[in-house]
C-alpha cells in the first residue's frame, strides 16, 4: 500500500485490490511515524480513505507535506524544511516491535 495524499485528519492509500473495507481499523506509518490509528471511511477500486482517531500537529503535518525546494538545497540525508534548512534523520524505529 502506498499513501498518496495526507491530511491533519486522515491519508488516502492505493492498494493492490480490495485488501481494506470501510469500518476496517488501521495502522498507518508514514515517513517514520508509527502507530497512527484509524479507521477505513470508504473504500473504491485500489484506494482506500482512512480517518485518524486523533489529528495530527500542524508541525507533523507540514513536515510529511513538504519537501525541498530542490535537490541542492537539501543536505546529505535530503530533508531539509520549506525554507531550505537541513533536518536531522529520525532514529530507526527497531523491527520487530
């Protein structure tokens, strides 16, 4: 599954068939983040919507939707703000947990 666009509220996923249906509970990671908790909304043809129990920050929301200006702009591990400044890697969360 792939997530293809990101609110404060909830994502939409592509899937590979009708592996989701509505009233389905979900945990979604994106970008590192672990445990975001919902539920499906709907679901139509390899996509699904998923509702989050609690709404994302404002900060974590601007971070997973913005990306660098451009390539040059971005340090070495090529994350930087929507102003261009380098942001550190988030620690690996640990397999298996």
């Amino acid at each position: 599954m792939w997530v293809t666009d990101v609110s404060r509220t909830g994502c939409r996923l592509k899937t590979k068939g009708n592996l989701l249906f509505e009233g389905n509970r979900a945990v979604i990671c994106i970008e590192k983040l672990s445990g975001l908790q919902g539920t499906v909304v709907w679901s139509r043809r390899g996509a699904v919507g998923i509702r989050f129990d609690r709404p994302l920050h404002e900060a974590i929301h601007s971070f997973l939707i913005t990306r660098p200006p451009d390539a040059e702009a971005a340090n070495s591990n090529g994350l930087s703000d929507h102003f261009g400044r380098p942001l550190p890697l988030w620690p690996e969360a640990r397999r298996g947990r």
